[in-house]
C-alpha cells in the first residue's frame, strides 16, 4: 500500500493484511467458522509471547455500532483470539465512542487510526508530549514573533497549527539565523499538536520529527495522516511526502525547488521580553536577584541571550523561588549548576569527562567553553545551549560590549572545572589543586554545591597560598623600599664625601687616602646592593623574543675581559642558535654567570691561568648554555644556598670584590619568568653554572 502499486486495485482486505505485514506481523487466513467463509489474523512476530489479532473489514461505521461489536466480540471468542478489530476503511467513527485498544479486547478502529498505531507514529507522538509535560518545558515556553511573507507579525507556533489543520499541501518553511531558537519553537509545536492528537487522536493531524520509519510509517506521511518536521540541511533516504515542515538557516531567497512553500522568518527575542518572561511568575526578591544578576553578571547575561537555552534557564532560575538569596555570585552558581546539570543529563560519562578535559584546557588558556573537536556533533550541540557561539547577533542585539565577545561562556567552563577537580581528588589524586590557580571564585561556588568536602579542602589550600602571596608580597614592597632608601642614603654621603675632599688640603687627603678609599668602596658596595635588590623584587616585563646567543654573550664577554685582562676565555657557541626569551632578562642573566665567573678566575690565588669557557648546545626543544671556570670551586656545604639572596662567598679584603649576594638569585628569578631555569652543575670537574631555555623555533 505505498501510494503507488499497493494501494491502486487492492481490495480492503489487502490493504489491511499489508499495514499488518509490514509492522511486524504474521498474517494468515483460516477458513471461516460460518460456511464459505475466510478469517483473517495477524501474529506479532517478535517476543516470547505472540499475541494473535482476529480482524474484519467494515466498509463504512456501521449504523448502530453497539450492535455491531457484539458479534465481533463473540467471534473473537470463538476463534481464541487476543482481540479483534473491525477496521473501518471510509469515514469516521461516531463522536460519543472511543478505541480503547489497552481496554477492551474488541474494537472498531479507523484505517488511519490502524496505521498510525502499528507505525509507531501514535506512540511517538504520546511519548514526546508526556516527557515535554514531565520537564515542565510546556510552562516554560516563551513566545516568539516571526514575518510572513507579506510582512505581517505572527505567533509561529499558531500559525503552524493553523497549517497543519488546514490540511495545506504545500510545505511550511520556518527560517531564521542559527541560534534564533527554531528547534524551541518547533519542539512547542510538535507538543502542542500532540496535546490535541491525546484529546482526540480521530481528527487531529500529529506533528514527529523526520526520521526513518517502516513502510506504513512512509505510507502515513504520504496519506497525509501525519506531518514530518525535517532540516533542509539533513540528508533524507525516503521520497518526501506532499506537504512537510521544513528547517533552515536560510535568511535570503529560498532554492527555486522551495519557492512554492509557505515561509514563516523567525525574530530574535528582544531584551524586554526575555526579562520580562524570566520575572514572570517570580516573587518580588526573586525577580530582583535575577535582574542584579542580568546587569552585573556579563557570563550570566551571555546564558540569557541564548534562545536555545532559555526554557532551561528559566526553569533553572525558577528552581531558587522561595530560597535564601546569599551574596549574589552564591545564587549565580546555583542557578547555572542547575541549569548544566539539565542541559547535560544525557551525557554518558565518556562525554562528561571529554567536557571537563575541555573545560581545563581553555581554563589554562582562559578562555571560556566552546565547540570541541573531540566531542560528537550531537554532544556539541547541547553544549552550543550551555554556551555563547552566536556572539555578533548577541552583541548587536543585546549590547554587550567588544570586550566579551571573545571568550566562550566562563560560568559554564568554571562548572565543568569544578567537576573535574571534585573526581580527580575523591580519586586520590589531590595535585590538580595545586597545578592551575584554582580556585577562582566561581569554581569555588560550583565545588561548594557539587562536592562540599572538596571545596573545603580547596578553600584551606588556597588559604595558605593566599598567606603565602600576602606575606611575598610585603617582603617585596619592603625590599623595595629598603633599597631605595639605601640608594639614597649613598648617593647623599658620596657629595658630602666629595665636598669634604675639596675643604682638606692635600696633605690631609694624602694622609686620610686609605679611609677615604675605603668610604668609596663601602658606598659603591651599597650602591651595587641597592640596584641588584631593586632587581631582584622588580623583575621587568618580559616581552619574548628569539635571541640568537652568540650576538648577545659577545658584548658581556667584552666588557668583562676589559675589567679582567689577565682570564683567557673560550667561547664554544654553534652558529645560528636562538632561544625563546626576554633580551633585557636573558641579558641579566648572563651578565651575574659571567661576572661570577670571571671574578672567580680572576682574583684566586695560585692560578696561573685563569679561564672562562662558554658552551651552549641544543638539547631536544631547549637550549643549555654552560659557563665553566677554573677557579677555587663552590663548597658542597654552600651549593644549596648561594642561590638565596645575600649569601655570598666573596668576602672582600686585599682588592678583592665584596658580594652582595644578589647576582645569583637575580639570574634564578629572571630565568624562571622566561620559562627557563638556572643551576649549579655538580658533576664537571670545574665550577659549571648553566642556563636552560626554550629554544625558538620558526
């Protein structure tokens, strides 16, 4: 009965037997009980047990229907049937008489009627409208506007009612821009022609979603006895029915083969009315809260502005009615918890965790969560609902700023981090607190409501990191300022100093020369410390750029060879090697390993060749250079200190320099904030101090 062979020249009797044949079912004739007689049943196939369909076919609803199913009902008896049917092929069944099929064993039933219940189509359609019911998305539901053709402003979700009971055989198309909410609207429609389909399943024409379906289901659409709803887009293996519910992104002109059908624009929602559907219905308190967070809340008004997502907020804000407000980021993370763990309650675990992955990446990264090539496109899509992807149309519309265009939606990103941070340390693997800055405020609230104990847990570590910045944080302003009070402490005794030699006479001066030098020593030592603390607790901008070394150690050599003639230095540098890193920084660094090592060569006694020798070498992605020297060496008790600031082992006296300790934790410090790291070599038989960095690459 396709439509085409089937149906032209069948009797009513094949006609039935094919709905029944193509549904699963077994049919046989037997030969009747009454002389010249032929029964017809139909067996299900499937299952343990197979129940049996005694059935009949009645042209048109007998006049007295009463009278009719008596005898139906004792031939069912008699012929040990599960139940039996008189299968009405014209016309309608009388308005005061309803199929019951789940109560009665005997019925008269419409041929539509038949097709629609052995499809699935009737099943389908009562299943969506429960589950719709059961979410509450029926109350939830915001009505949008949408522009006929000739312009005209309309309800789309009435109008599509309007076509479907019209019976018009021409298609429907609703068009409008991605993520104006067309899947919402058509969702409504579907549900409420399924309400009408419950209340009176003879005369109302049911709305499903496009899909493949058995041969009756086909036959069904193409009888016109139900309407498919399908996107442009999807690729469709059947011959399409007549008259159909058509999808698209489209906003233009529509393909020549569509011209024919009826097109309905659907509108963004305007500001006002998302506000105003949001507040309706909630207490006074409520609607405020919602309102502060609207206005102050740029990630959470990003949720609002997503039409796809709006009935699932709402019920998410909806959800707080009657609860204790708190500060307002409190009432924020139990709306937006509440409306992901909605939005993601299909998620099977491998999804949830591909999420949370995601969501620790962009975190790291910050940026906020968005589309992800390694989830399905159908997981992507309910996270295109959690998220802010149609940000130009947003923007325009909504007046958010350039600034928060860029990023994906923070709230939903922190919540999934938050989730993530919950399995990994009820796993036992604690360390994540400690691998990114966590927590930030709002993954904090979502570890709050998601794992309690966690979130304690976090909230003491970050204590003691928040103590220990604190505490850094004085001693560095206090260095600061120590430094350049010392500053000036010694520049002002150098101009008296220099003011008193000018009143002395030169017999004076000769005779106080060993002092006086010695007041010059102690100045420039102070000076020196000054700057290399100011260094130290003032660690510059790093802007990274490739460095070729060999063009930035040459100059430190030259300038270090000027003030110590007497060492021999050895350059071994390959030609071309560069480093990702600071100019100024990397400078710094080499300038304290250099100058170390040459006034280690330069002032030791009992060396007769004093040397320096410079390496560097590319080791996998990073760069090593080496600065050897055959000086006196680093004590075994002093190699884990030198590094901490004002400790030194270059004391002074008999011309030699005084350090001030700083050069070393200079070089350290600066070389952690480009990435690289600096340390003391124990193995070479000289001193070796080395620098590794990220080598450059193009």
């Amino acid at each position: 009965m396709s439509g085409q062979e089937e149906t032209g020249g069948a009797s009513p009797e094949q006609k039935v037997a094919w709905l029944f044949k193509n549904t699963g079912h077994e049919v046989s004739q037997v030969v009747g009980l009454e002389p010249g007689t032929v029964d017809h049943f139909a067996t299900v196939r499937a299952g343990l047990v197979h129940p049996r369909t005694y059935w009949k076919v009645w042209g048109t609803c007998p006049t007295n229907l009463d009278e009719a199913l008596q005898p139906l009902e004792q031939e069912r008896q008699a012929r040990q049937a599960d139940r039996a049917l008189g299968v009405i092929m014209r016309g309608g069944l009388p308005a005061d008489y309803k199929t019951n099929l789940e109560g009665r064993p005997t019925n008269a039933i419409t041929l539509r009627r038949l097709a629609l219940e052995l499809s699935g189509i009737a099943d389908e359609v009562r299943n969506f409208t429960r589950q719709y019911e059961e979410s509450g998305k029926h109350k939830l539901y915001v009505s949008r506007r949408g522009r006929t053709q000739d312009g005209s402003l309309v309800d789309p979700v009435q109008e599509i009612e309007s076509w479907v009971r019209a019976g018009t055989q021409r298609p429907l198309i609703i068009t409008g821009p991605e993520g104006v909410g067309k899947d919402t609207v058509i969702r409504h429609a579907i549900y409420r022609m399924g309400v009408a389909f419950r209340e009176d399943i003879e005369t109302t024409t049911p709305l499903i979603w496009m899909r493949y379906r058995n041969p009756v289901g086909t036959e069904s659409l193409h009888q016109g006895w139900a309407v498919s709803v399908r996107r442009e887009s999807s690729p469709v293996d059947m011959p399409l029915p007549p008259r159909e519910l058509i999808i698209s992104n489209k906003t233009g002109d529509l393909p020549e083969e569509m011209r024919n059908a009826i097109r309905i624009e659907l509108l963004p929602l305007e500001l006002l009315e998302v506000e105003s559907w949001f507040r309706e219905g909630l207490p006074l308190e409520d609607a405020e809260q919602f309102s502060a967070a609207h206005g102050r809340v740029a990630a959470f008004r990003k949720l609002v502005a997503i039409p796809a997502g709006l009935t699932l907020l709402r019920g998410a804000v909806h959800s707080q009615t009657g609860r204790a407000h708190g500060p307002l980021p409190e009432w924020v993370a139990r709306v937006v918890a509440s409306y992901a763990n909605r939005a993601v309650r299909s998620f099977d675990h491998d999804t949830l965790s591909t999420l949370e992955h995601a969501a620790l990446r962009q975190f790291a990264l910050n940026q906020g969560l968005s589309w992800d090539e390694k989830l399905s496109y159908e997981d992507n899509k309910t996270l295109r609902y959690l998220n802010w992807l149609t940000t130009k149309q947003a923007r325009n519309r909504y007046g958010l700023g350039a600034e928060e265009q860029h990023f994906g939606n923070t709230l939903i990103r922190d919540y999934f981090v938050a989730r993530r941070i919950a399995s990994e340390v009820r796993a036992g693997r604690p360390e994540i607190l400690t691998r990114y800055q966590f927590p930030q405020e709002y993954v904090l609230l979502f570890l709050a409501i998601i794992a309690p104990e966690v979130a304690a847990r976090a909230t003491a570590d970050r204590s003691a990191e928040l103590r220990a910045t604190v505490e850094n944080e004085v001693e560095r302003r206090l260095q600061l300022t120590l430094s350049h009070m010392l500053k000036r402490s010694a520049g002002a005794i150098r101009s008296h100093l220099k003011t008193l030699k000018k009143r002395i006479s030169s017999e004076e001066a000769d005779a106080l020369q060993y002092e006086l030098t010695r007041i010059e020593q102690e100045l420039t030592f102070q000076s020196e410390l000054a700057e290399q603390t100011r260094l130290l607790h003032e660690v510059p901008e790093m802007v990274t750029e490739a460095l070729a070394i060999e063009e930035l150690i040459e100059p430190i050599i030259r300038q270090q060879k000027e003030g110590h003639p007497s060492v021999q230095c050895d350059l071994q540098l390959p030609s071309g090697l560069r480093v990702r890193a600071s100019r100024n920084g990397l400078r710094e660094v080499l300038s304290c390993l250099l100058e170390n090592a040459f006034q280690a060569t330069a002032y030791a006694e009992e060396l007769s060749a004093p040397r320096v020798t410079v390496k560097a070498e590319r080791v996998g992605d990073t760069v090593r250079i080496d600065i050897l020297d055959n000086g006196p060496g680093i004590a075994a008790k002093d190699r884990e200190r030198i590094f901490e600031p004002y400790v030194t082992t270059k004391k002074g006296g008999e011309g030699k320099p005084m350090g001030t300790g700083m050069g070393l934790a200079i070089a350290r410090r600066y070389a952690q904030h480009m990435g690289g790291r600096v340390g003391l070599d124990p193995d070479r038989p000289e001193t070796c101090f080395y620098v590794q960095l990220v080598a450059w690459k193009d």
